[in-house]
C-alpha cells in the first residue's frame, strides 16, 4: 500500500473538546509549541548551533456563536481574582486515513488569554475567537497517525 491524496486529513472531521465536553460547531483549532533557542557559536571556527531555553504553548480556536460558553462564570472567576482553567482534547478523525488513524493531542491545563464579548454584524454570522496558553508540561500526545506501515515518520 503507498500513500494517496485520498489519505490527506481533512478539518471537517476535527472535534475540539473543553472539560470532556464537545464544542459545538468549531470552525478552526490551533496548538503550537514554541521553542526558545539561543544561538551559539563555537570559538575558533564559523560553526554555530542552537540550545532549547524554553517552551511555551499556545492556541486559539474560533467558533459559530451558538451558546455563550460559560462566559458569566469565566467573568465572575476573574473578578473574584481566579484565574479559569480548563482541559483540551482535540481530535481528527478522518476516515480516509490509514487504517482510521486518529491524531489526539490532550492538553491539561490551559489559560484563556484573550476572551470575547461582543463581535457582530450585520447580515453576518457570529464567530468567536479565544485565544489561550498552556502549561507545555500538560501536553499529552493520545494517539498519533503513522504511515501506512506503522512507521513515525519524522
């Protein structure tokens, strides 16, 4: 069996859960790990490298407004001087790829960083955008998907 384009993930069968709950009508999700590098250079001859000083992890995913999303209580913890906290789980689960393979990544602690209240227009549908970071330590790889001999590709 070789690769196909058949085989490509495809968004639509992306799911996005907060708390173990299924966000409903998720337009786009975004999680990255972000390094830290310093540049070194070694005496003596033109060879440089890099050295990992940090990581840090970041998302933002965007919604069709259908609910407001605990938006009260995020808005009541803040006042109070508590910072809202929740669980991600994403999951693609294309069909067409190898074997059904889904990618999972789990992420347990993670901190709203930009949260909306008001954005419409008229004659448009409503989107909500959130934005948040993370603990990279709460990052956890589920399940991943290999090519079609079971092989990490890197």
């Amino acid at each position: 069996m070789s690769k196909k384009i058949k085989n490509v993930c495809n968004g639509q069968f992306g799911h996005l859960y907060l708390n173990g709950v299924e966000v409903f009508m998720v337009q786009s999700f975004s999680a990255e790990l972000k390094m830290d590098l310093e540049e070194l250079k070694a005496n003596g001859s033109w060879e440089k490298g890099f050295k990992l000083k940090d990581i840090s992890l970041e998302g933002k995913f965007k919604v069709k407004y259908v609910d407001s999303m605990g938006l009260k209580d995020m808005v009541a913890m803040m006042k109070k001087g508590i910072t809202p906290t929740f669980k991600i789980t994403s999951s693609l689960e294309d069909t067409e790829q190898f074997h059904g393979q889904i990618e999972q990544i789990y992420i347990g602690e993670a901190f709203i960083e930009k949260l909306p209240l008001a954005d419409w227009e008229i004659n448009k549908m409503v989107e909500k955008e959130f934005s948040f970071k993370a603990n990279p330590q709460s990052l956890n790889i589920l399940k991943e998907i290999l090519d079609e001999d079971g092989i990490k590709v890197a």
